[in-house]
C-alpha cells in the first residue's frame, strides 16, 4: 500500500532528483513538448500544473517563487507571457501524457509529456498556408503567362 507516500523518488538522491526535475521543468517551458518516461513525466506534471497557474497573475511574488524552479530568464519570461495568458481561462488540465510504447533497452514506458493548447500546431499551419501560397501564385502567373499567348495570336 502506498501510504503518506507524497511523490515519487525516482531512484535518486534528492539534489539529483531536484536538479533533473528543474531541468525537465525548463525544457518543458522551453519546447512545451518533452519524451520522458511515464514517471518522469507523472511527477514533472505535478510542478508544470502548479507553476502553469501561478503564472496566470503575472505578480512580482509569482515571479519569484516560480523562479526558485527556472533558472533561465528567458524560459521564465514566455512562461508568464506567453503560456500563463494563454490558459488564463482554463481552470486546469494544463497538460497532457501521450504514450509512446516500451523503450528498448529497459522495457520503460516512454510517453510525450505536452502542453494542451501548443503553439506549434499554429506554426506548422502558418507553414503550410504559407506554401500554399506561391503555389497558388504560379499558377496565376501562368495563367497569365498563357493568357497573354492567346491575345498575341
């Protein structure tokens, strides 16, 4: 039974533990998408959630006391800029867990560990309409191209 048991140890002294979820932590800020193992990611997802509503009030103490996590700066700037706003209306559920299969060489359950509403998906749609467009420009030019042939005839 798993009794007055507050969070996963990891298999690690608490510095290393400390540090490497710090660092999952900023990673996860920075890219909003992270592949880790599953309870990695369970206990990663305890912090980001907490830090995610934090940094919907954009105060001096809220800055602090997230900084105590995040290190860098600039991770910590598009946390209350960027991410913070972006759920301000969300009252949870921040993230997500998608399941990857077994890793190979130990069998652990890997899983991709990713903000709900990404930006991502924004860009890669910018992309492609993007490329749509000169597309759909040279085929106006030819038609033109072949247009005047006609008049010229």
């Amino acid at each position: 039974m798993k009794h007055k048991v507050s969070f996963n140890r990891l298999g690690r002294r608490s510095a290393h533990r400390k540090a490497m979820i710090r660092n999952m932590l900023t990673s996860f800020f920075r890219y909003e998408r992270i592949t880790t193992t599953e309870a990695k990611a369970k206990e990663v997802r305890r912090f980001a959630e907490k830090m995610i509503t934090r940094a919907k009030v954009d105060s001096v103490h809220n800055r602090r006391i997230i900084a105590k996590h995040i290190k860098d700066k600039a991770v910590l700037a598009k946390l209350f800029t960027d991410i913070g706003p972006r759920f301000s209306s969300r009252p949870g559920g921040y993230s997500r867990i998608l399941k990857l299969g077994q890793r190979y060489g130990d069998a652990a359950e890997m899983v991709i560990l990713e903000l709900v509403d990404r930006k991502e998906k924004e860009e890669k749609s910018d992309k492609k309409k993007a490329k749509a467009k000169p597309a759909a420009k040279e085929e106006a030019k030819k038609e033109e191209v072949s247009s005047a042939a006609k008049t010229e005839e």
